[in-house]
C-alpha cells in the first residue's frame, strides 16, 4: 500500500510519539485527501494545527473499526489493540517498505537481539565514505517514514529494525542483516504467542523472521553464523544467504572491544563490500570506529578504577558478551532491573568463573540474578540497592578498600531492561555517570 492509495479514506495513526507524528506528517504530505484521526492515551498530547480528529485519553481505543486504516505505532503492544476484523491494520515500516520499493532506493534492513545499532551505524558510515547517497533510519535515528522524500536510484537506507516494527511487516528489505537472536521482549511478544498457540520466544522469533520471510530470489541476507537463531531466520529467505564469520574481517585489532563487536563489524564489512564498497574504504573506517554511548564506553578513570557503561546490556547474554570483552579486569558489576523472566543461569556461572569481587543488584530481577550466582558459588559480595547512587557508592568503597593486581573495572551491565527505574537505557547510563562525577569518595 502506498500512502497515495489513502487518499479519501479514513485513517487512524495509533500512537502520537516520534514515529507517530512523523506518519501523520507523511499523510499530510503525500495523501492530503485522507482524513486523519490521531489516538493516543495521553489527554493532553499537543496536535499541530486543527486539521485532524482526537481521540485521546480514556477511550482513545474505543471504534477503531470505524477506520479503514490503523496505522499503529510500534510502541503499542498487540494485547492493548480490540478486535478491528473490517479494518487494515498496518505500520509506517511496511509503508516505508512499499514506498522505497516503488521508488527504486534501496534499503539495508538490520536487526539482531542486540549488535542491531553498531552494525547499522557501521554500514552506513562505510556507504558514506564510499560516497553513497545514504540516511541512517528507523530504530536508531529519526523515523524512516520522515525522508521518503529523499527515496530514489542510488539512495541506500540503513533501516534499524525491532521486532515491534517487523511483527505488523508483510514485506521484507531486498538487504536484510541479522546480528544475533536469543530470548528479549518476550513479555511484549506474549499476547501474540497466546493467540497462536506459541510461546512468546516462538512469537518473538516470528517477528523477526519478517525480515526474510518476504525477500525474493534476488535480495541477500547476511546474518552471524555463530547465531543459531539468525541462522534460521536467515533461511527462511529464498535469496542469497550469507553466514558471516568474525574471521571475515582481515583486521588484526580494531577500536571495538569484544568477539562480538568483531562480528558485527565483519557483518557491516561484507556487506558493504556486496554494495560495491572497497576495502580500502571499509577498513579504516572500522579501524576508527570507536562505538556508540552506553555500548561497552569507558567513562575514564575515577576514584582508582575505569568506569564502563555498558547500560543496552538488557539481557544475560549481552552482559555475558560484555564480560568476555572485558575479560578479568572486572571487579564490580551492577546488575538488575525490570524482570522479564530470562534465565540467568548462564550468568550466574560466567560470573562465579570471573574475578568479579561486588556485585551490586537492582530491583526487581536483582535477588533472582543473586540466586543464579550463588548457586554457581561465587565467591563475591552482594549489595542490594534502590538507586543509582547508592549502587556507585557501594562500588567506589569497594575499589577503595581492595587491592588489585590489574586496573580495575566498574561495570554498568545489568542483564536486564531498567523501566522500573528508568525512561530508558540513555537515561540509566546518564545517570550512571552522574553519580560517578557527583559524588565524592567514600
């Protein structure tokens, strides 16, 4: 469907955050016959202008099958949405997705468990230095529905892609990577899997599959081959499938710590190498690539020890990946936050195998990470803790009470989401280092 065919209908945009008014923006320029209602929860959203209907607060749910197209934004979970049978329910991504097509641009999809914004971010700082017309869009950056302007031959966008924006897609990128997949957002995926008879890992995995699932004989998907849930994602596509190995990227050492950094770049640099972009233009752009914030970023040193946050770290695996990164120079972790239900075994004994000597918890999956440690019998302290501040005061005494042979690492990797405390991971992080510039030694 493309934005023109709404023209004369009736158009609800579900959701008045970013992405949502950037749809309506879109309608506005592109089907400025539609007639368009905004529904959002929050009463006293601020709607440019009065050329379009409300339906806010209470009852912003209440006949959605008055409309002859919802387009739900993809922060809204599928167990808030009541039956709509008569209407079409879709997304800006699978507009974007039939508009880009129809305009011939290209579109390098990436999604992964995690990896998804570093290797987003590389590939296109490799099409930008190989002077391709490129825009970094969609999870990572600003809405990708807000530059279908810029859609023509020649133009590459780097779509970053979650699972809330794939579950509702019927068509895949011609250029789809996947980094990694294991168990995340399941309590999100959890309405989905109870309507299928699934289970929400099975629902999630579905989501994700869209970025394959669609592709034709001629589009190419490179994924992890380490991964064997990108694996299978991976084949499901009937085009060209590309398993990716860290040892595919002929550089010694690069400004990226960690196997799985490695991975990632050599994903961004076989791919780009298909999209005509020569090595000697790639690799010294990884070479120079020193990350993103909140991604394994060493905050300096403070108060005797190098402070890393690491707050995206929202699952064990990812914090075990931190760790391996890291390697023994370890010896104050904070853990915790919202419980998810993930199992934390696997944690538990990377942990009890480290040299890590204090490990600070957050509430609420914090006494279940405590549990998974001790039964790997670790021998480190616990601090159970409310806020931020207290967790940095609790690590800054134990730096300043024990001798190290090695410099050591505070890390900020919690293994799990943080929404009971936080806005968000950026938050959790900016608050990480505040406290570690604010307060003084203990």
């Amino acid at each position: 469907m493309l934005l023109q065919d709404l023209n004369g209908k009736t158009v609800c945009v579900l959701g008045y955050g970013k992405e949502g008014r950037a749809m309506v923006k879109a309608l506005e320029e592109f089907a400025p016959e539609c007639e368009i209602t905004i529904a959002d929860k929050n009463p006293d959203i601020d709607v440019d202008g009065d050329r379009h209907w409300k339906q806010v607060g209470e009852g912003w749910l209440e006949n959605l099958n008055k409309f002859d197209v919802i387009i739900k934004s993809p922060g809204i979970p599928p167990s808030a949405l009541p039956p709509t049978p008569n209407t079409l329910l879709t997304n800006s991504t699978q507009i974007f997705l039939e508009e880009t097509a129809s305009r011939s641009a290209t579109v390098i999809g990436v999604t992964g468990s995690k990896g998804k914004s570093t290797t987003s971010t590389l590939i296109h700082e490799i099409l930008k230095a190989g002077d391709k017309k490129t825009f970094l869009v969609g999870n990572i950056g600003e809405p990708a529905i807000s530059h279908l302007k810029d859609a023509s031959v020649n133009t590459y966008f780097v779509l970053e892609m979650s699972s809330y924006q794939l579950m509702d897609c019927h068509s895949s990128p011609p250029i789809a990577v996947i980094t990694s997949f294991f168990p995340e957002h399941l309590d999100y995926h959890a309405s989905t899997a109870l309507s299928t008879g699934s289970t929400p890992l099975e629902a999630y995995k579905e989501a994700k599959s869209h970025i394959t699932r669609f592709q034709s004989e001629g589009d190419f998907v490179a994924y992890d081959a380490s991964s064997t849930g990108a694996e299978e994602i991976a084949c499901m596509s009937p085009g060209k499938r590309i398993a990716v190995h860290a040892e595919d990227l002929p550089l010694e050492s690069m400004g990226l710590k960690g196997e799985h950094n490695r991975r990632n770049a050599a994903i961004a640099f076989l791919t780009t190498r298909l999209l005509g972009v020569p090595e000697r233009i790639s690799i010294p752009v990884i070479q120079n690539f020193r990350g993103l914030p909140h991604r394994l970023q060493s905050l300096g040193i403070h108060h005797g020890a190098e402070w890393v946050d690491d707050a995206i770290s929202t699952t064990p695996e990812s914090t075990i990946a931190a760790l391996d990164a890291l390697g023994d120079r370890v010896a104050v972790i904070i853990l915790g936050g919202q419980d998810r239900g993930n199992d934390f075994t696997a944690l538990g004994k990377r942990i009890a195998a480290s040299k890590i000597k204090t490990i600070i918890l957050f509430p609420d999956s914090g006494p279940r990470i405590r549990k998974a440690i001790e039964d790997a019998n670790a021998a480190a302290e616990f601090f159970e803790v409310e806020t931020m501040q207290e967790a940095i005061e609790h690590a800054k005494f134990s730096i300043l009470n024990s001798q190290f042979s090695i410099s050591p690492i505070v890390l900020l990797s919690t293994a799990s989401p943080s929404y009971n405390m936080f806005k968000n991971f950026e938050e959790k992080g900016a608050m990480f280092l505040l406290c570690i510039e604010k307060q003084n030694p203990v």
